[in-house]
C-alpha cells in the first residue's frame, strides 16, 4: 500500500527512514532523467542525483504543501545540474582517467536511463529533442515529459507563460518535422505504424 505525496513528506519530516526511502524510489527516475537531460553523462547525472536528494533531505522542512513538490523538485535538480556544468567548465579535468581503470558496478535493477530509452521511436524522439535548442528542449522536457503546467514551466524557467506556448508548439512541430523526415510536412499525418 503506497502513500500519498503529502503523507509521505510529512513521515519523512518526522524522521522515518522507511519514508524517506520510500519517496527516494518514488523521486529517483524523475531526477536522475533529467539530470541525464542536462549533464549527457550517466556517472556526472547519479551523483548529481545523490547531491539532490541531500539537498532535499536538508530542505524538508522549509518545504510545506505536496501539490508545488513536484515542481520545486524540478527546479532544484535544474539548478544543481547547471551548477555543476558551471563548476565543470570553470575548473576542467586534469587529466584523463584510462579505460580500464573505469570500474563498472553492477546492481539487478534496471538503469532509468536505459528504461527510458528502449525501443526504436523513443531513440528517434531522443534524437530529435538533442537537435532542439536548449531553451526549446528544456520546454519540451519539463511540460510533456514530466507533465508541468504553462505556468510551472514558466515560473520555473523564469519567462513569461507566452513564450513557454510558443516554444512549446515551434518545437513541437520542429519534432514532428523531424520524426517524419526532413521533406515531410508536419501538418499532415505520418504513416501508422
């Protein structure tokens, strides 16, 4: 029997470990996604995922109400991710690490990216939202991907609700553009598959 977000988060303030991890595996596919999205590297995004959720652990009781979590979960995992590309570029790698010193782990349970990605449309789709620009893309994730409001996205991207409309439908029809081919009209229906 699951909780509900408001219980859960309430459990958890309180200090229970079972709803804490509870709500961990809950969150864990959403932040690790997009944190994939923003960082294009499985390692960078699961220890960003890590860094997250002891930011939220720290943060739970400055948090009130489940029904903007979702959101503000987004958003803290947005802005964690672009910190690190910031770190990232300010201050490059010294070197490079070899191959085969690279450790691989290996755990029963399937990788979210590897969930996410199976099947041929979906690695379409995938390619055709890299060939987006960001702020497009970044739309399209949050409002269709993880289902945020206009106004969520637009409260969290920090732009009026307008231009989440217009570059939601520009890059949707860029997106059908492309999943039907470049000659393609995306006005008309694709062949059924």
């Amino acid at each position: 029997m699951s909780l509900d977000l408001e219980t859960l988060l309430d459990r958890c303030r309180q200090g229970d470990a079972l709803a804490w991890e509870a709500l961990v595996r809950q969150m864990q596919a959403r932040v690790h996604g997009l944190a994939m999205h923003y960082l294009r590297d499985r390692e960078e995004a699961r220890d960003a995922a890590q860094d997250i959720f002891i930011r939220l652990y720290e943060r739970l009781d400055q948090f009130v109400g489940s029904e903007t979590f979702i959101p503000w979960l987004l958003r803290l995992t947005r802005n964690a991710c672009i910190d690190r590309i910031r770190r990232r570029r300010a201050r490059p790698p010294a070197f490079d690490i070899p191959a085969d010193e690279h450790l691989e782990l290996s755990s029963d349970q399937p990788d979210p990216h590897e969930v996410w990605g199976t099947g041929q449309r979906r690695r379409l789709l995938v390619a055709a939202l890299n060939q987006l620009p960001r702020p497009s893309r970044e739309v399209v994730i949050l409002k269709d991907i993880y289902g945020l409001s206009l106004e969520e996205v637009a409260a969290l991207l920090e732009i009026p609700v307008g231009t989440v409309k217009s570059r939601s439908s520009r890059a949707r029809l860029e997106l059908a553009r492309q999943m039907r081919g470049p000659d393609a009209d995306p006005l008309l229906p694709g062949p059924v598959q």
